[in-house]
C-alpha cells in the first residue's frame, strides 16, 4: 500500500508542476486582467487537486494500517483460543492417562484372566 500512497503522492506533485506552469503563462500572452486571472484559478485549481490527492492517499494509508491492526488483532486471538484449546486437551489427557495408571498398573490383579463379562479384582 505504501506504493500506491508514493505514486499518488508523485502525481500529486507532477500537477502542481503543471499547475505553476500554467502559472507562468509567456506574459505577451497575458495581456489583459482576464487571462492573468484565468491562469491563476487554473493554477489555484489545480493546487486544490494536488493537496486532495496528498489527502486521500494519506487517509488510504492511514485506513491500511488499522486494517493490518485489525488483522493483527484477529491473528493474535486465533493463537490464544487455539493455545487455550490444546490446554485443555492436554489436561484431559493426563486426567485420563492418571486415572488408567491407576486403575489398570499400580493394582495387583488377583487370579488369571477374568470370565468373559466380568472385571479382575484388583487387590490394593
């Protein structure tokens, strides 16, 4: 985006070049009050032009900034619910490995095999 506020910058300052040039009329063409008056509102005119363009590519460039703040903004809290997620697996993973340790390695199971249907007592 800084390339399209340079290059309306740069045309900015390409009319007002024209518009100076206007300014300065060869003066045997300017003869009467009329043409000397006409070629300085042409000249006012385009200077209006020129700080218009300087304006609005300020207030694009401007516009683009806060987009890539709000850009920022979105990334950083996608980041933050996807850490806050894998937290919280990673939390009921250990609960579950826990709870299987405990269940099924630090007990002794008494006798062989269990029927079918039925659990292996385990002795604590």
């Amino acid at each position: 985006m800084f390339v399209q506020s340079d290059f309306a910058f740069k045309d900015a300052q390409k009319r007002l070049i024209r518009g100076l040039d206007v300014a300065k009329v060869d003066k045997n063409r300017v003869r009467d009050g009329k043409e000397r008056e006409n070629a300085a509102m042409s000249a006012i005119r385009l200077a209006a032009i020129t700080q218009a363009a300087i304006e609005a590519a300020k207030r694009l460039e401007e516009e683009r900034r806060r987009e890539e703040e709000r850009e920022r903004l979105l990334r950083e809290k996608k980041i933050e619910a996807e850490t806050e997620q894998v937290e919280e697996n990673v939390n009921r993973l250990e609960v579950t490995l826990s709870t299987f340790f405990i269940r099924f390695c630090c007990g002794r199971v008494v006798g062989s095999s269990p029927e079918p249907g039925k659990r292996a007592h385990i002795h604590e």
